[in-house]
C-alpha cells in the first residue's frame, strides 16, 4: 500500500498563471482550490515534493516543524541537496533511493534525521517518484511524519524485556546453584550418618544433623521468597487489613527470627507509637518486618543487639530495625534491592540475596517507603514507613 499525493504547487507560495485575466475564471478556480489548500495547509502530517537531487519544492508547515523549521519557506530555502543531507546515516538515504527505483513507492520507511538544531529524530516516510511526461524522473513527493515517541517508547520496552530476560536467567541459574548446593550438604551427611553413625560422637552426629537442618531451611527460604515474588508479579496482590496488635505482633515475628536463625542476640523493643491495635496488612507487614530483621541478625555479630523502634501517627506507622553490624558499603546502597544482589562485605554469611527484593515489592503494594542509613563496621538502620490503614479508638492508649 502507497499514500499518493496530489498537491498543487499555489499551495508552496509558487504562484502561476492561471486561466485569464478576466477574474471570473480565477476565481471560480480559487473556489475549487481553498478546501485543498487548508487540508494541506492545517494537515497533521507532513507532506511534501522534493527535486530529484532533495530540494524541497513544496511543503505545509507540519513537514517544517518535523525538521526544526518555524514556516515551510524557510525549508524551502535550504540548499539543494538539504533533503539527502537530513539522514543521519547516509546509507539509509541510498537505501531509499534504490528502493524508489525498483518500484513505484515506499512505505513506512523509518530513518533518523537531523533537525536545524542538530538534534536528531526519527521518521517514517511515505513516498513515491514523479516523472515526467518522456518517464524522466524529475522529484519525488510523500507523506513524513515523527515517531521519536513510539521508537523511544519500543527502545525502553526493549530494554526492559532484555533486562527481565537477564534477570530471569539469572533468577534461574542462582536457585539451581542454591537448589544444588543445599541438595549436595544433605546427601553428603546423610551419607555419612548412615556409614559411620555409630563411631560418631553424640556431638559430630548432632554436627551433621545441624548442616542437614540448616540446608533445608535454606531450602526453604528460596523457596518462599521466590513463591512471594512470583505471586506478586503474576497478580494483582491487595492490602487485606485485619486488626493488629502491633507490639504483640512484632514481638512474635521477632520470636519466627529466633527460630529460623537460633540466635542469642537481644531485641530492644521501643514502643512510642499511639495506637496499640491497628488496621494493618498481616501478611505484608510480616514480610517486610522478618527479611529485615532476619538480615540484622544474619550480618551482625554474636553478642550485639538488635533494635525495633515502633512509631506512627494519624496517617502512618513508622518501623526502624537497627543493627550493629558489618554495614553496607556505598557502592552497594544502590543495588540494595535488587534481586539477588549482595554487598560485596557480605560473601562470608549465608544469605540468597532475595530478602531486600522482598520487602521492596511488598513496600510497593503496600504504599510504603524505606530509607536506610549505614556505615560500615558500625551498623545499619533501616526505615520503614506505612500508609495508616485505619485505627481502633477502643484501644487507644
């Protein structure tokens, strides 16, 4: 398919001679003309003629903002090789020509051009060759129109599946090392209690009953965080607030990290906010308050404590977890939360790389915020900022 283009050069201010002098005839012409004229004049897409060699001839001023003119005749007026001087790169304009000679138009041709600024966009073109009356081509005339916006917005989704694709494939060989890894310390020591159990020790038996333990809590960390994530992408996840005794609720997930990381370090538990029972996301908050604690514990050593401030107002609940650990280093704060992602201090503890990325997505469906604060060898702080979900006034304090 060719959009052909019929435009009469009057409309260039080119004016000619038309039938007599008499005026009855020009301005039964005129008639005829002026609803042509305002269509090309007031089109929305550019539309020109050019010569053979790519001086504009004709166009309305869609074609002279598209190049970075005020008014076609100053397009006009440019050199007579303007049109082929335009392409960024030069072989596209030969590509062009070429394509003109084999057959009668080109459709949806895409380029980048420069503009009178220097700038430089992208265009789609519509056009075909005009010969004259003995078939010697003489110019050329079409249809142009800008679509930066669209190749722009085609460059970014691009990127975005590139970088989606990447981290999926990263996503995949990480859980299989993990997978592996966790696989292999439990078929080794099972292997071992089962040939040697009986000249082991209660102690070295209990050895390896603990590396069993502790793969298959790994395991099962993965495997949480990753079903999280996955649920949260593949659904549109909504806040369910059910009433929520904060303190006693922070007190028991505190408990869960206990459990999970067999811990002896302290939780100091500061109570400030105004409200003890509140409309709060169960699962959410849990989720954000145990990754950020689990991580407290995990990079800080045995013997140091962990603090819990909990704070709020009418509008929100504030949370601050603070560590005295190994700290983050600046280089890593920007990659804090992306999947997998480890800071470079943090290779000698366990860790998966998912708990951040976590509380990120669930901070995001939340509503929510978080700030960390951190100096390495001294400890972190991070802040966590709720939307207030609602409050009951029977449990006011």
């Amino acid at each position: 398919m060719c959009i052909e283009v019929k435009v009469l050069p009057t409309y260039a201010n080119c004016p000619y001679s038309l039938y007599d002098n008499n005026g009855k005839a020009q301005q039964m012409t005129n008639q005829i003309e002026e609803p042509y004229r305002q269509l090309f004049e007031n089109a929305l897409i550019g539309i020109f003629q050019a010569t053979a060699k790519g001086k504009f001839l004709i166009a309305n001023l869609q074609v002279a903002r598209i190049y970075g003119y005020e008014n076609p005749e100053q397009l006009i007026a440019t050199s007579e090789n303007i049109k082929a001087q335009m392409y960024v790169d030069p072989r596209r304009h030969e590509e062009l020509i070429e394509l003109l000679k084999e057959q009668k138009c080109v459709y949806q041709f895409e380029s980048q051009v420069y503009r009178a600024d220097g700038s430089i966009i992208w265009i789609c073109e519509n056009i075909r060759p005009i010969y004259d009356p003995i078939g010697e081509l003489i110019g050329y005339e079409g249809t142009v129109a800008d679509i930066s916006d669209r190749k722009h917005a085609e460059a970014a989704l691009k990127e975005a599946l590139q970088k989606e694709k990447q981290l999926k494939d990263h996503f995949v060989s990480m859980v299989s090392h993990e997978l592996r890894a966790a696989l292999t310390v439990i078929a080794a020591a099972n292997s071992l209690l089962k040939l040697h159990s009986q000249k082991m020790t209660p102690e070295a038996r209990h050895k390896y009953f603990d590396k069993i333990a502790q793969a298959v809590k790994n395991m099962t960390e993965l495997s949480e965080g990753f079903l999280t994530i996955s649920k949260a992408e593949a659904e549109k996840v909504k806040l369910k607030p059910v009433p929520l005794d904060l303190p006693v609720f922070c007190q028991e997930v505190w408990q869960d990290v206990q459990t999970v990381t067999k811990t002896n370090k302290q939780l100091i538990f500061t109570d400030t906010c105004p409200y003890a029972t509140v409309a709060a996301d169960r699962t959410l908050l849990r989720q954000i308050l145990l990754n950020l604690l689990l991580n407290a514990v995990k990079y800080s050593p045995e013997g140091t404590s962990i603090y819990l401030e909990l704070s709020g107002s009418n509008n929100e609940i504030v949370f601050r977890i603070k560590d005295e650990g190994i700290g983050i280093p600046p280089e890593d704060r920007e990659h804090l939360f992306e999947l997998f992602h480890r800071a470079n201090n943090a290779s000698t503890s366990d860790g998966t790389g998912i708990g951040l990325a976590i509380v990120k997505r669930a901070l995001e469906i939340y509503n929510g915020s978080i700030s960390v604060e951190s100096e390495v060898g001294v400890g972190t702080t991070f802040s966590v900022t709720l939307p207030m979900l609602g409050y009951y006034p029977s449990q006011n304090r």
